[in-house]
C-alpha cells in the first residue's frame, strides 16, 4: 500500500532520479543487486528507488553518485530531492535563501530553522500538529539540516538575524536539548558572516516594537535586489513589489535598532545557555 501510494505521490526529481539511476546501472552493465551491492543497500531497495516504491534517500545518493561515476550530476540532484521533500509553502523561497548574498532575519517565537541544532528541529517538528509520522519528521529534519551548508558556502553569505529573547527561553524537547540549542547560537554568533542581535522582552517598554507582526525575512540577491518571505500558519509569502519589500526592510532595521548589540546579545546568549540545565 505505502509503495504504491509513493509511486502516486513522487515528484520531478524523484522520477529523475529514478530514470538517471536505471539509465546509468543499465549502460554499465548492472544488476540491481550488483549495484546495490556496490552502495550498501540490497538489491530490492534499489528496485524500490527506481521503481518509486520508495522516496530515495539523502544518503542512498552520495552514495550512488560515487558508485555511478558522476557526483557532481547527484550533488545537483540531492538539493532538488530535498527540496520536493520540504513542505510546498517553502519550496519556493529556499532557493532564493541559498543563493542570496545577505540575509536579515527576524524569528520570535522559535529559533531559525536555519540556526536550528538537529535535536532542537526534531522535537520542534515532532511536537507540531498536524501530527506527523516518524518517517516525515525525518524528512523535514533532514531538510532542515540541509540548509546548514549556506553557512560555509564560497563566497560566504552575511547573515543577520534578530530572535526574541523569547524564543530563547522557550526550551523543545527537554532543558538539555534547550542548552545545546544555546551554545550552538553562540557558536554561529562567533562566524565572521554571522551576526545575532537579541531583542529583549521589556524592548516594547521604551513606546515602540517593531517586531510585533511576525517573523520576517528579507534575502539580498547577487543582482542587489531583494525579496521579502513571510510565513502565516501554514501559508507562505513572497514579495518581490519594490514598495513592500522596502517596508519590510525598514521594519526589520527598526527591529534590530531596538536588540542588542552583537557582543551584548552573544554574552547573553552564553550566560542564558549556562544558567539552562
């Protein structure tokens, strides 16, 4: 039943995948069983992928582009596959997010998922309702995590982001997921292209909060354009009208106006993280 609703549901890059997979192992001559040998899987997982019985994995890729010869053509192939895994309502902003040469950022009630530990993402998307299965959280936290190489990228991405102090007393999972949490913010807080400005709970006491309408993320092109994304519920938005994203500029400059400085927001966030147990 599982396999054959997969085969319903499998999206572009699966389907390619599936094709390129056969195309390849056929051309060398091989069986499934031989290839899945040569990758670590059993011959019937690979008649699963390229039958799409089942969604290929992450790692069944790295390991097929090694086996098959052509790692940059899988590396390519991976970043489609996740995205078809990730909820639609994101699908359209992560490619812009990967390729922006700045981001600002602004999360109030939970850590960005970009700034999100494996641990933190698990329990935050386990937790969530619609209640998932083990297997989709997997996916999403696998996606989540993928993101993660934008950090390292070459040529490196500024990124800014403001998180409530709110969002970092808000423990998921437990206290000590909480303290890894913490600590991997500081770390992040420490990169060269990384910048974390803390806006405090009493921010609002001082007659004015920009941050009151939501999280809110503002990605620079490589064309020195910009586009806003917003997410509502289980809606997503993107504004490429010059006039709102440049409100939404604005708005996310107030925002980080009224947190802390850098070096003030990385102390707090190392002392928050000493006092989480």
């Amino acid at each position: 039943m599982a396999g054959s609703k997969n085969k319903e549901t499998a999206g572009p890059a699966a389907r390619m995948v599936a094709f390129v997979v056969r195309h390849m192992r056929q051309r060398m001559g091989l069986t499934q069983d031989e290839l899945g040998a040569r990758i670590g899987y059993t011959g019937a997982a690979v008649s699963a992928m390229e039958t799409l019985a089942q969604p290929v994995s992450d790692e069944m890729l790295v390991q097929l582009g090694q086996a098959l010869g052509d790692v940059e053509c899988f590396e390519e192939m991976r970043f489609w596959v996740r995205l078809e895994k990730l909820p639609k309502k994101f699908q359209n902003y992560l490619p812009i997010e990967q390729a922006a040469l700045a981001l600002f950022l602004y999360a109030n009630y939970i850590v960005h998922g970009l700034f999100q530990t494996e641990r933190y993402a698990r329990a935050l998307i386990a937790g969530g309702f619609p209640e998932k299965t083990e297997e989709r959280v997997e996916e999403l936290v696998q996606g989540r995590m993928s993101r993660k190489v934008l950090f390292d990228r070459k040529p490196p991405c500024q990124i800014e982001l403001v998180i409530d102090e709110a969002a970092l007393r808000r423990p998921f999972g437990s206290m000590e997921i909480m303290r890894e949490q913490l600590e991997h913010l500081a770390e992040c807080a420490r990169r060269r292209n990384v910048s974390i400005f803390v806006l405090p709970l009493d921010a609002a006491l001082m007659g004015e909060f920009a941050g009151a309408r939501g999280v809110l993320n503002v990605a620079e092109t490589n064309e020195h354009n910009r586009i806003a994304y917003a997410e509502v519920q289980d809606e997503s938005l993107i504004f490429t009208e010059p006039a709102k994203v440049s409100v939404y500029t604005q708005r996310y400059a107030k925002i980080r106006t009224q947190a802390l400085s850098a070096r003030e927001s990385l102390a707090f966030i190392e002392r928050l993280a000493g006092e989480t147990t």
